[in-house]
C-alpha cells in the first residue's frame, strides 16, 4: 500500500523538524500508537494498536530513522509483529518544504 499526501503545517521549517523527531510529538500525533520511547538519536520502540473492522492489534515495533537531510528531509522505517496475527512493515519519505513562515509536509 503507497500512501501520499501533503499537508500545511502553520510553523517554519526547523519547528516542523524539531516536532518531527520529538517523541512526545510523534506519540501524540501517530495514530494508534500508545507509547514511542527513544533510544537514540536514529531509534525508537514503539507500540501501536491497529484496527481493522472488529478486530484490534497491538504491534511493539522498533523504528528506525535514516537518509536524515535536516531540517528537509528522512526517511522512517518499523517493523512490528503481533504474534499469530502476522507482522507490518512500514517505511515512509518524509520531506518539509520551507514556504516562508509555513511548511509543507
């Protein structure tokens, strides 16, 4: 599945970025995800509950940040398994383009 889709985020650049790679932020702004804890500067642990019609999974997955071009660009990579339910894979481009006093994401 490809996701794409552009938002405006009424702050510059460099606070779009610092929220960006803020886990209290993130945790908040994911959703789904119940607890993002970081380990480094590049890593995360994360739990993030999905729901598909009536059934509920809850993935513990390890994030990782790469391709880190601050403050325009990274890439987000996770993986998570949930048991006999299977696994997810996710990994996403994440660009900001400075527009002034806004950005978009």
């Amino acid at each position: 599945m490809k996701l794409t889709d552009r938002t405006i985020l009424p702050v510059p650049a460099e606070a779009a970025w610092r929220a960006l790679n803020d886990p209290v932020v993130l945790e908040a702004s994911l959703p789904g995800c119940k607890a993002l804890k970081r380990l480094d500067d590049l890593h995360f642990e994360s739990t993030v509950q999905i729901r598909v019609g009536p059934m509920a999974a809850t993935f513990k997955s390890n994030v990782e940040l790469s391709d880190l071009d601050p403050p325009r660009a990274y890439t987000i990579s996770g993986m998570g398994r949930v048991g006999a339910l299977g696994f997810a894979n996710v990994t996403e481009h994440l660009q900001l383009e400075a527009q002034g006093n806004t950005t978009v994401l």
